[in-house]
C-alpha cells in the first residue's frame, strides 16, 4: 500500500470512528499534525491493525 492510499485509508476509517465527514478529519489531521505521524512512522504503521492506528491516533489527539 502506498502512502497516500495508507493515509487516505485512515481518514476514511477515522471519520468513520467519529462519525465525521471525510472532509473535517482531513482538516482535523493536518492540523493536528496527525498527517505529519501518518507520513513519518508510515514503515511502522502500515502493517499494524487498523483497531491499534484508531487507538494510536485516539490518544495523539487526547480523545482516550
């Protein structure tokens, strides 16, 4: 999977997660720099499960 599919990925299953559009976790990723982890520890995090990446993320943005 490439990166921006890998990151696409996981904004549409994050906006899922809280019922928010597409669009506004996109918004809510960069500027949370959430975009920014995705890029950086892609090697790390492509290959985890999706359940962990929600947690992952969850606990950056302080919503745990």
């Amino acid at each position: 999977m490439s990166r921006i599919s890998f990151i696409s990925f996981c904004v549409e299953y994050y906006a899922k997660h809280i019922n928010k559009s597409s669009n506004e976790v996109y918004e809510l990723f960069k500027q949370e720099k959430v975009l920014d982890l995705l890029e950086n520890d892609y090697d790390d995090l492509h290959g985890m499960g999706m359940e962990y990446i929600i947690q992952l993320i969850d606990e950056y943005l302080g919503a745990a």
